[in-house]
C-alpha cells in the first residue's frame, strides 16, 4: 500500500457516499438505528471526553490524548476531517487504525447496513465505536464533526466530561447566522451533571453556553472564572500546574491546553501529576496548525515554510495574534480557501502583516474557491498563484527571504502535505 493512499479501505468509504444524496445532513436517528443493530457498541466504550466547538477542538483533543498518554494510560481518539488517509481519524490505545482493522469493520459495518441510507460520517462513526468497543483503552477523546446538538459523535448520553472550544462564525448553512445560534448548537454536547470545560469564549457564546449547562446542572468550568492559564502554568480550584513549555505553536493554544487540563481535572484529578501535565502539553502536536514543514517543499535557509488550516474569521483572529510576533522577518501568506467561507473576515486581520499575499488553488483541493474570488476579496492586494507550484518557486526568486505560510483550508493543507510528503501520524 502506498502510505499516502487508503488502501484497501479507501473503495469501501467510496461506496459509501453513495448511500445519502447529501454529505451532511445533521440527525441522530440514522445512526442511533444503525447502531441498535451493530449491538450498540456505543454503550461500550471507555470513558469520553466529548469536545466541541469552532477553532481549538482539534487542538484540544490532542492535549487531552497527549496528557493522558504522558500519564501512561491508554487513549482512543475520534477526529476529523482527515487531511491526507482517513485512518487519520481514528486512534486505537494509542495508534492510528491500521488499513486491515479499519477495512475488516467497514465491510462489517457496510454489511449491516445494507442499503439503508445514511451519511458517511454517521456510518465511519458506527465503524469507529464499533472498533472503541472492541479494543481495551483508558480514554476516548471525541471530537464532534460539526455543530454539536444534531452531530453523529452526540449518540454518546453519558461522558466523562464535555469541552467548548473557542465559538467563531462557520458552518452558517447548518448552524446559525449569528454566535448565539452557533453556540446553541456546540452547547448541545452538555450532559445533565457532566462537567463543561470552555475556554476564552465572547460574552453572546458564554452566555448561550452558560444558560444551557445551568439549566441541565452541569458544572461549568469557564476560563476566568472556574480555571485560568497565565506564563507560569494553569491554576484552579485544586492548585497550579506549572507548564513550562508548550509544543503546539500559536498565542491562541494556552486557551486548548487549559481546556483539556480543566476537563481532566474535573472527571480523574488523580491522572494529572505535575509531570504528565508539563510533558503532555510540552509533547502535543496536531497537523496543520502553525505546522513548518521539512520535507520536499521546505525552502532553503534562511527562509522558512509554515502551514495553517484555519478557515474561518475566529483562525484569522487567532492567527493574526501570532503573526504579530513574527514582524522580525518578511511575512509571504499563500491563501487558497474553500468555497463558501467568508473570505474578507478570514484575511481582515491578517493583511496588515504580510509582506506579500498570493492566492492559489490546488489541483485535487476539495471545493477550492478560485483564485480570482480571493483576489477580489483582498480588495485587489492579493496576486494570483495560481498554484503552489508556481508560487513558491516565485516567492523564493523574487521576495525578500522570510517565512512563508500557506494557510485558508484544511482541505488545501491536506494536498500541501502531500506535495511535501510528510504524513500526518
């Protein structure tokens, strides 16, 4: 098998998309019947810490898994999307699914059932808990698809402990047009008496989520109030954590590691020594965020190349507060986006900083927004790739020597890394 193909596993997924007219299609009935006749394996799982939200859950998640590993425990987890195989997306005690365990239950799966429609995500949710139920683990780290309330990974009634990440706008079509909608919809994990760990949240999304966890008696555990994160560590109720490094870059990422910590901490304290902590948050990486790549594209020093799959207004912001640290050298941005984000609130923050700003489009990028729809969204500032090909050879010619990153989708970070050949592990 090629390691940047799925294998045997990739036609199954293939067939698959054919048993719903639509990609997604927010219920929890599909599923829920589907996992009746797989015998439920949902109600056979290790404890869960759900975790929703906008910006951060991918982070968040890999905190979690990282500390609780550092603790020496045993952790599945459940991601998405994935950026270049599926097996991206699940973790089995501590490994990513291999091509003949995650085919042998695809095919068990796509046999029971049948030609019944559902979503793909619903039915690779049933084929993940199915494998959960199956393989022994300490902790399940879930991460919601999208939304919260009507998401498939929201089968699960009884968690360990619920997280909020940062709430920005994205995903309007399904969620809402405003934060308080949106977060209505995140908020929709809480379970009645299960603690609620969120972090740096606005005042309209706090609110929304602060509402719900008190009407279901849900302990909340908000940043400022129940747990704060300073340079010296995270501190709470229960006393200080020194964290004296973290490994996931970003000014944004303090706010995911606190977080993770707060949801621990309130379901199993006993598992967060000092020293897991400090070595789980120091040891965390997830792909594609403030990523530098070293592999077939990295430029020669002293330039630098950085990926970042942030989409929406709430990764620009996050991103912005970053980049302003980085005014010690040019910064060259290359931004290629989905269709149908807001393109304007994506690059608002960020084009005061870039030195240069390139707009490109990825043959094999999924709905890629073309070129010319960036550059009028950069009110003209934005010169055209139109490819990363084209680009970089260009940048690294004619632009003063920096840092360049590539940055505006996950989908267009999946075909970067496969142009670099570094696969995500």
């Amino acid at each position: 098998m090629n390691a940047l193909t799925g294998g045997r596993s990739e036609p199954i997924i293939a067939r698959m998309h054919a048993l719903h007219p639509k990609l997604i299609d927010l219920s929890l009935g599909r599923l829920e019947a589907l996992l009746g006749k797989l015998g439920h394996p949902e109600r056979n799982l290790p404890p869960v810490v759900h975790v929703a939200g906008t910006n951060g859950k991918g982070s968040t998640c890999a905190v979690l898994r990282a500390v609780a590993e550092a603790a020496g425990r045993r952790v599945h987890a459940y991601t998405s999307p994935h950026l270049v195989r599926f097996h991206e997306r699940i973790r089995l005690a501590g490994h990513l699914v291999s091509d003949e365990a995650l085919a042998a239950a695809l095919e068990e799966v796509e046999r029971v059932n049948g030609d019944t429609p559902i979503t793909v995500f619903e039915i690779t949710t049933a084929v993940a808990f199915l494998l959960f139920s199956r393989v022994p683990a300490d902790l399940l780290v879930l991460e919601v698809g999208l939304g919260g309330r009507f998401d498939a990974t929201n089968v699960v009634r009884d968690p360990a402990a619920t997280a909020i990440a940062s709430i920005s706008m994205d995903h309007m079509d399904f969620l809402g047009n405003d934060l308080a909608s949106i977060a209505f919809e995140k908020a929709g994990i809480i379970k009645p008496g299960i603690p609620c760990a969120t972090g740096a949240q606005a005042p309209e999304a706090l609110s929304v989520i602060a509402a719900r966890a008190a009407e279901l008696g849900a302990p909340l555990l908000a940043r400022g109030a129940a747990w704060e994160m300073n340079a010296s560590g995270y501190r709470d109720a229960q006393g200080s954590i020194p964290l004296p490094r973290f490994g996931l870059p970003g000014a944004h990422q303090p706010d995911n590691a606190g977080i993770a910590l707060a949801a621990l901490r309130a379901w199993n304290p006993t598992w967060l020594t000092d020293a897991a902590c400090a070595e789980g948050v120091a040891s965390a990486r997830w792909p594609a965020r403030l990523q530098r790549l070293h592999g077939r594209l990295a430029p020669p020093a002293p330039w630098e190349l950085w990926l970042d799959g942030g989409h929406n207004e709430g990764a620009g912001r996050a991103l912005a507060e970053t980049l302003a640290g980085w005014r010690d050298r040019p910064l060259h941005l290359v931004v290629g986006m989905k269709q149908g984000k807001t393109v304007e609130g994506f690059l608002a923050p960020l084009m005061p900083l870039a030195t240069t700003l390139t707009a490109i489009r990825e043959v094999g990028q999924h709905l890629a927004m073309p070129v010319e729809e960036i550059i009028a969204a950069s009110g003209g500032q934005a010169a055209a790739g139109p490819d990363l090909a084209t680009a970089l050879p260009r940048l690294l010619a004619g632009a003063a020597p920096g840092r360049i990153l590539v940055c505006g989708s996950l989908y267009l970070a999946g075909e970067v890394l496969k142009a670099d050949g570094t696969l995500p592990d």
